[in-house]
C-alpha cells in the first residue's frame, strides 16, 4: 500500500511554508496517518541533494545568470526528477505520507502561462520526469498579485519574485484554470492562519478517514 502524496500551491506570498508547517503538526496526530507511517515534507526547487543546487541556479537574482526560458523549464524538470527518484517515489513506495510545497502544475503555471512555453512541451517533459507519480489531493492557497507583492515588500526577492505584477497575474490566472480543470480544493489565502489550516484539516479528513 502506498502513501499519500499532497501538494500545495499558490503564487509566491500566499502562505504555503506556514500552512504545510501547520499541517507537519497536525497530521501525524490526526488518525489519517498509519502509526508506522512518517511525514515527508519538501519542496520545488530544492527537495533533494541535487535539487538544492539547481535552486540555486534557477532563483539566482544576478542578471548575468539569467537563464532562457527554456533553460529554465529543463532546469526545474531536471530537480523534478531527482525529486520524484530521491524523495517523494521512496516514501510513497514506504507507506509514509509526502507534502510538497509545489509540484508540477507550477511548471505549468509559471513557466506555460507566465512564460508562455507551449503546454503540451511542459506536458510531455513532465510525463518523464514526474515518473508515475502524481498528487492525491492539492490545495491552491489564492490570493491577488496585488497582495501577494504586498507581504512581500520586506523580502529580498528572489528571479522569479522579481518579474513584477504583469507576470504574477499572468501565472495566477495559470493557477486559476489548472485548479478548475484539475478539481483542486481552492482555499482563499486572505484568511486568518487558524481558519486556512481547519478547511485544510477537514478537507483531508474527508478525503482520506480511514472510516470512508
């Protein structure tokens, strides 16, 4: 028997790192989990050995370090693979339980909608890297570019968080069309900490109670 594999994503500010480590609280405790199961949690780019070095290749700010377009898609591809084969296929095939703080359909977002790369390229490179492996369930943390540069106005951005609001918008509306077309469970990131982790809770619990 497997794991279960949950992702979430949201554009850059929308509260992913806070509400997973709510989550890594929580979860074990919940009664989802079984007792020799263990929580995995990671992220894109940078979940593995390899993948925290194209991190710091693919967020480098230095404009001289400026990949192409394309570059940049092979790159994340490249930390997805190692991802999947490193990290998250070892603890599924485990039984443990993995959540990834983005996973493919970010590709898709930033670098299909926001870089406008054709989405069947994206597609076809990621049914190789993704390597039979797909999420249970994902949660999409929405908020506006608008506010998303607002909680971030005291951060040093990084490449990605630097293209501006034109391209924030333009990957948001990516997310928007995924998460519709993939039945996401869409939770509005406005909302206070507490409330976000309960409809996080009570989504996972009807999804995954062993009494179902």
């Amino acid at each position: 028997m497997k794991g279960k594999f949950i992702v979430i994503e949201g554009i850059d500010g929308c509260g992913k790192t806070t509400q997973i480590d709510e989550l890594s609280k929580w979860l074990p405790n919940s009664g989802l989990m079984n007792k020799q199961s263990k929580l995995i949690t990671t992220r894109e780019p940078g979940g593995s050995l390899l993948g925290k070095k194209l991190r710091g290749l693919i967020l480098d700010n230095n404009e001289n370090n400026k990949p192409s377009s394309l570059a940049e898609l092979l790159l994340y591809s490249a930390d997805r693979a190692e991802h999947v084969s490193k990290i998250i296929s070892p603890a599924l095939n485990n039984n443990d339980w993995v959540i990834s703080d983005r996973f493919s359909d970010s590709t898709l977002a930033y670098q299909g909608y926001g870089r406008n790369i054709n989405l069947e390229i994206i597609k076809n490179i990621e049914s190789i890297v993704c390597q039979g492996e797909y999420p249970d369930l994902t949660f999409f943390l929405e908020i506006s570019p608008e506010e998303s540069i607002l909680r971030r106005k005291n951060e040093i951005p990084d490449r990605i968080e630097s293209e501006g609001i034109r391209f924030l918008e333009k990957v948001n509306e990516g997310f928007k069309l995924i998460a519709k077309q993939k039945k996401w469970k869409v939770i509005s990131a406005s909302q206070n900490i507490k409330t976000i982790s309960n409809q996080i809770q009570e989504t996972l619990i009807n999804k995954f109670s062993k009494n179902d």
